[in-house]
C-alpha cells in the first residue's frame, strides 16, 4: 500500500459490491523489506500518458509489476547486466528468448542440455522457422559450427553429466564470426561465472534452482547488456512474467545465495570424494575432483573455487529395473528431479532430464542406464555420506 493516498472503502451485500467511502492509512511504516505488489492494473500516470513499451510505466502486470522490477534490479546486478527480465520459469525465459532472437537463424545447441531445452529445440525446428544443429558438447565441435548470424546456446556446466566446455573460448570465436552467445548458467550460477563480464550476448538462470534455492518456487531470467524490448514483447504476448509473490521468494532466496552455494560446493567435494572410493561406484562426474578432466577448465573459468553441488555418479550393476530398490533406501536424500535447493535430490538421468537424447548419443555422452545424479542441499554433510552409504549397500 502506498500511503500518501486513499483507497476505497467497499461493502459487498445482494446488491453487488458498492463504495461507500475512502481510506487513508493514518500512519507511513517503512519496510525492511519491499512490498508484494498485487494490484494487476495500475492507474495512469498522468492523464493522457498511456503509454505501453519497455521501460515505461507500470500500468499491467503481465507487462510489469512493481515487485518484479525490484527483483530485476537485484538480480540485474549480481549478473552485472545493464537489463533483465525476470520469467515464471527457466524454460519460460528460454522459450521468449528462442522465439526473439533465433527466428529464422541457425540454432546451435549441445546434445547435452536440460531436457525441456532439448525438447523445445526440437519443437522450434520442426514446427518454426529455427534451423537447429546438434553438437557434443566439447569447445572445438562447438566452434566448428559457428557460422555468421548463428545463434549458440550452451550451458556452463552440462546437466548431467557436468562436463564444461571453455565457454570463454566459445565467446571469442562466436565474437570473431559475428555469432549471438546465451549461456544457461542455471549451474554454475553468477557466484562462479558471470557470463556478460565474459562477453556472451545473453545470460539465462533457471531461478528455480540455487538462486531461489529453496524448492519451493518457479522462475526464470534473461540477462544482458543490450536492450531486451524484442524479449520483453515476447515476455507480454505469452504472460510469461514472474508472479509478484513468486518474485519475492526469488529476491528472498537471493540474500542466501552464498551461502547456500558454499555450503553446498563444500558438502559436494567430500561427497564425491567418499564416491570415487566406494567398491560400488564405477565413476563419478564432478569438476572439482582432482581427478576430473574438467577440473583445470573449471578453475580457469570459475570465479571461486567453488564447484556447485550436483554430483553424477555410476553405480555397479544399477538398471532401469532395480533403480527404484536403489532409491527406496534413501532416508534423507528425496528421489526428486530438481536441483540447487536446500533439500537433496536425486534423480534418474535416463528416464528424466535426459530421456529426449536418442539413446546412441546418450551412450555416448556417458548417460547410461546405472548414472544417477545428487543435487545436494544443506544438510549435514556425514548424514549424506551416510545415506548414500544405505543406498549402496549391496
Ligand atoms: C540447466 C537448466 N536450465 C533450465 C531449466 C528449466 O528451468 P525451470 O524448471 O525453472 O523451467 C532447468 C531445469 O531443470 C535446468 O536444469
């Protein structure tokens, strides 16, 4: 409520709803913490100044909302971005993204990303005017694509399998061929890379994941240092905004997010440390074991030494018909498909986010039938040690 003004003072009885009066607050609190904006329309500012577009005033909320513009401001500078557009999921910010900027274009994408990105690539292509090329995920067959006018998308680390491909390298080259660069950092978040500091076009967040981090809200973001009018119009048209409620989970998640992120990575390592060594395990995909092909890649990149905290591992002997035995052991960790909350989950690759992969690739790539993947949360690291230990008694 702002408090310089009236509000009407209504009675609801048969006749229907009726004003009988005006408000106003007797007192002007200040808040701590920002207001959720409600109200769906929003009076003119002045007469005659109805003005609709990017950037103008707030006058309905499926264009804008007071609360999200505060959440885009938050957010806009953890991605050190000049603008950003807050969504009411990752695939939501992706689609509009896709339909604004790809059209017509080259899509290149890597085999390995998030399901529902797979899926949508694939719907584009068949069904609009989007010429999608597939790559393993590695710099060069990246590179190698690239063509002038191409639009590349490519994840920081992939899901799930967490291999990292130089994505600063993939920048330069998209830069010397006159290619468009989006980075779904859902991953590795701002805290470990910040891909417009690095020169990529735009930045995409699943804010579902670590940036809320709590399990408990959808939402998505697109982030860069050019306007984002051509996005914002496809935000409107598809009501792909983030709720203002939603909003305020989000900007709550945020003040967290360090420490979340940190805690996490910390628990990660020890995780996958304990994995590496347990008779049962066959391999485990982390970038922050010294062990992983990934690892050097990663420091080069990352801004911390941090590393996330989903963990892949392969388990001996594990199948597509006795994984839910597996996962009916675990008492702390939730057999679940998301990931960057503060409860652990773990889910099945093969019949989740990887099932659209054609299943050669998928061998491939090495998501095979006995890989399962950990998004760990915030609880105490021995009592995840310990739950997996129950999962893999044999
Ligand atoms: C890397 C990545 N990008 C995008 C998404 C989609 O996000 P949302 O579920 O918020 O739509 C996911 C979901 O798991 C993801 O893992």
């Amino acid at each position: 409520m702002v408090f310089n003004k009236t509000y009407p003072l209504y009675t609801v009885d048969c006749k229907g709803w009726e004003i009988v009066g005006s408000i106003k607050p007797k007192c002007t609190p200040d808040p701590v913490v920002e207001p959720i904006h409600v109200s769906v329309a929003y009076r003119h500012p002045r007469s005659g100044c109805i003005v609709s577009g990017h950037g103008g005033p707030v006058k309905y909320s499926r264009e804008d909302n007071p609360t999200v513009l505060g959440l885009e401001a938050r957010l806009a500078v953890l991605e050190n971005a000049g603008n950003l557009l807050a969504f009411n999921s990752g695939m939501a910010a992706i689609s509009s993204l896709l339909l604004a900027e790809a059209l017509e274009e080259q899509l290149i994408v890597p085999w390995e990303v998030y399901g529902g990105t797979s899926l949508l690539v694939k719907e584009l292509s068949e069904h609009m005017k989007i010429r999608a090329i597939r790559v393993y995920p590695d710099t060069q067959s990246i590179i190698d694509t690239l063509k002038p006018g191409s639009v590349v998308l490519l994840e920081t680390m992939t899901n799930p399998t967490l291999k990292i491909v130089d994505v600063d390298e993939v920048i330069r080259a998209s830069r010397e061929m006159g290619s468009t660069v989006i980075v779904d950092n859902t991953f590795a978040t701002p805290i470990l890379y910040k891909p417009l500091d690095r020169g990529a076009d735009y930045s995409v967040e699943s804010l579902t994941k670590y940036i809320s981090g709590h399990n408990d809200v959808l939402g998505g973001s697109v982030a860069s240092n050019k306007d984002l009018s051509h996005v914002w119009k496809w935000r409107t048209l598809l009501g792909g905004i983030i709720q203002p409620a939603e909003a305020y989970l989000v900007e709550r998640g945020l003040k967290t997010l360090y420490l979340r992120f940190r805690k996490s990575s910390e628990t990660a390592v020890a995780v996958a440390e304990y994995l590496e060594d347990h008779p049962m395990v066959e391999e485990v995909f982390y970038p922050g074991l010294s062990s992983s092909p990934y690892k050097k890649v990663a420091d080069r990149l990352f801004t911390e030494k941090l590393y996330g905290g989903v963990v892949s591992f392969k388990v001996k002997g594990l199948t597509m018909s006795n994984v839910a035995s597996y996962l009916s052991r675990l008492t702390l960790i939730t057999p679940s498909p998301s990931l960057g909350g503060t409860e652990s989950l773990m889910t099945y690759p093969v019949l989740s986010s990887s099932k659209y992969i054609p299943s050669d690739i998928r061998s491939k790539l090495g998501i095979t039938e006995n890989l399962l993947r950990l998004s760990i949360g915030l609880e105490d690291e021995q009592a995840v040690i310990e739950d997996l230990s129950r999962m893999l008694q044999q």
